[in-house]
C-alpha cells in the first residue's frame, strides 16, 4: 500500500542559525568534510527543521512516520481509473453524508520485532481533511470522489525504525471497489516537518538515501540509494562513500560519488546500492535523513 505524507509549516530561516547553535550540533567525525558546500548547508537546514519538528511533536521520537500516509486497496477500474486515480492525487475527496467526528480510544503501532507503542488516531472526519490538505497536485477536471462510509483498520507503514503496522482510516468509495485509506496519526504523535519548496530550475544537491540499516547503540550505518553501476573503472561507474552530519535529534547522510574520469556511452540507468557511514555517536532514537529535502528514511535496526 501506498502513502503521501503531510508536514508542519515550514520554519523561518532566522530560526534556522538559531535551533543550530548550541550543544546539540555534533561535529562531522574526524572533522572531515567531503561533500559540497550547498549539501553541507541542506543537511544543516535539514537539522534546524527536524528539531524544531520534534520539539513541537513533545520531543519524543518513538514513532515517526515515513513516506506517504494515503493510499488506497485495490486498483481502479477501467471505467473510472484515469478520473479516479488524478482527484485521488489531487484530494478531490468528498463525503456523502458526516462522518464519525470523535476521535477514538487509544490503538497501537506494531513493529516486526513485536515492539508496540500506543497512539491516539484521528477522527474519520479529519482523517479525509488530511487527505485533502496534504494531496501533491492539483486537478481541475477531475471528478470528486465520493466516500459513503469508513471504518478505523489497521495498515502497512514505513516509519524511522523499519515497517510497522498502524491504524488506519479506510474509506468506501461510490463507484468502485478501491477503498481509500489514510493513516490515523494525530499531528502530535509522531513528527512532521516540511521540506523547503522544490525548484525544478535550481533542485537540492545530492543523492537521497532510500533506507538505512544498522544498530541503535552502534556507530556504523549502512544506507542504500540509487546510483551508478559498479565499479567505477568503467565508463559508466562509480565507488561511494559517505558522511555523517548529526545534531542530538537527527543524522543527515551526504553520499559521496566516486566517478569513472574516462569516456564511454552509458546507458542511464541506475542501480540499488550502498555505502557505510560512521556517526561521531550511537544512533540512539535518532532519525536518519536524506539530504536533499530532510525527510525521514526507513531505518531497519540490527542486534
């Protein structure tokens, strides 16, 4: 199943200079500094935005979720599916009668290793707002969809600390048998932070991690992203490497291409793979973020 996440409001860049002073910056290990300048400042904003992030979350970084938070069961029909797929982008979803207003009590997110933390899910109501409000694109000429009923589930999410399962608002739509469905997570549950507008004429340096693997009181990440085949003595290769800039809440990844000098016709086409960062401290709670726009990677913990 698929997910769109939502942010908080985006923090004034006076008060990025601010959140980083202090003792929570942890200088790069060793003092080296191998990516560029602009990465170096994306994955500081980076950092000034998540604390802020936390700080309004109650600080605790127990459950953050990663990736999208709307989604949807089954696919759309022939007869419907080009309409239904776009207002679905868009949040053209509509209610046909009110739905359940009242939060309800208290459910769990479950992670594979059977670890559990309680949360508080949202209203059916507030749920289909958030689909709404967090929708990626817009869509002039697309139909509204119609919700006829909901009823509070359970679904698949990345979070921080690997998949999970959550409550999850699933919604019956009129027409189809593609139900919506979104994650119940109240704003203050788990951590939001909105990454800086995307400019297609002038994008983030950098290459964004995808996931990370390692051990909350070890000092060695391995992270995985999408990058050039290997080894770099070919044309079209590359070896990584990669560093860490951390703050007392996050770890930011720069990952460091080591490119092929020569010639040769390449293909473009990328491939899955990985590189070992070492962190000045454990990783602890901390969240591990990809440097071009700061949002959180799925972290699978190791003994």
């Amino acid at each position: 199943m698929a997910h769109r996440i939502g942010w908080s409001a985006l923090l004034a860049v006076t008060a990025l200079a601010l959140l980083l002073s202090g003792c929570d910056r942890i200088p790069a290990l060793g003092g080296a500094t191998h990516g560029t300048d602009r990465e170096h400042h994306q994955a500081e904003a980076a950092l000034a935005r998540w604390m802020a992030a936390v700080k309004a979350g109650g600080g605790a970084q127990s459950f953050v979720a990663v990736g999208e938070l709307t989604g949807q069961i089954g696919d759309w029909e022939e007869a419907v599916g080009d309409n239904n797929k776009r207002a679905l982008m868009a949040g053209l979803v509509v209610a046909a009668a009110a739905l359940p207003s009242d939060a309800p009590g208290e459910a769990m997110v479950r992670w594979a290793d059977g670890t559990t933390r309680s949360i508080r899910p949202v209203s059916a109501t507030q749920a289909l707002a958030d689909v709404r409000a967090t929708a990626p694109t817009s869509c002039g000429d697309c139909v509204p969809l119609v919700v006829t009923a909901a009823r509070l589930s359970m679904a698949a999410i990345q979070t921080s600390r690997g998949a999970a399962t959550a409550p999850a608002w699933e919604f019956t739509i009129r027409g189809t048998s593609v139900r919506v469905t979104r994650i119940a997570v109240a704003a203050n549950d788990g951590i939001a932070v909105v990454p800086p507008e995307w400019d297609a004429n002038d994008p983030p340096s950098g290459i964004s991690i995808q996931s990370a693997q390692g051990a909350a009181n070890g000092t060695s990440l391995v992270v995985s992203f999408v990058g050039a085949p290997e080894p770099a003595s070919n044309a079209c290769g590359a070896d990584y490497s990669a560093e860490a800039v951390e703050s007392g809440t996050a770890v930011v990844v720069i990952v460091i291409p080591h490119e092929h000098g020569g010639f040769g016709a390449c293909a473009g086409v990328g491939a899955v793979r990985t590189a070992t960062v070492e962190l000045a401290r454990p990783l602890g709670d901390r969240a591990v973020l990809e440097v071009q726009q700061g949002l959180p990677v799925s972290v699978v913990l190791t003994p």
